[in-house]
C-alpha cells in the first residue's frame, strides 16, 4: 500500500509540465563621457555625472557602436566621447555594455551669435 501510493504520487508529480523561464536583462541607459578605452582588453572607464560617478566596463564582443558611419563596431570609440551606453550589471561575471551611441552636442544659441 505505501508503495503504490508513492508510485501514483511520482506518476503525477511527473506529468505535471514544469517550465523554466528567464528573463534576458535589458540593462539600464547611462549618458556621460569615455576617459579611457583599451581595445585589447575591450575595457572602458565612463564618466557619469561630472565625475560624480566614475564607472569601469567592458563592451561585449557582439557590441554596437553607433556614431554615423555604416562601421558599428566599438573600435572607433575614443577618450572624450560623449556617449550613451545601455549598462549591465550581472550577478556573475563583469559589467558590460552592448549599445554605444555617440552624443553629438549641438551648439546653442549663443554659439551662433559669437561667429
């Protein structure tokens, strides 16, 4: 008897669909400036805020690196860029960014009237 209750207890335990899901990270967007870039290692040091905030990345291989020309990869990312980046932070491993927008600053109004 207590064998054939544990065997109708697996019997539906087993045809119950369990289903794992997970939930790919969307990152958070971060505005500020590039102070330093290494190619080699992918790394790159980001300024937030004034230098409120000094944040230390790397670019995933797969990175995109938007600013104007057909070429998206992140190797035309320089020092002194402002940029737009899309920022995560995972449980494991290093903070990496996939997105890299250039900010170009428009001239202001006070701009036009100096030249």
């Amino acid at each position: 008897m207590k064998h054939l209750r544990l065997a109708l207890l697996l019997l539906a335990a087993c045809q119950i669909p369990i289903t794992a899901s997970a939930m790919r990270p969307n990152g958070i967007t971060m505005t500020g400036m590039v102070t330093s870039v290494d190619h080699s290692t992918h790394s790159v040091t980001f300024e937030q805020g004034r230098g409120k905030e000094i944040r230390r990345f790397v670019y995933a291989r797969s990175a995109k690196f938007w600013h104007g020309t057909a070429d998206t990869s992140p190797g035309a990312l320089r020092a002194g860029m402002q940029v737009q980046i899309n920022f995560h932070n995972p449980v494991f491993g290093p903070d990496f960014v996939t997105h890299i927008v250039l900010l170009l600053s428009t001239p202001s109004a006070t701009d036009h009237g100096n030249k």
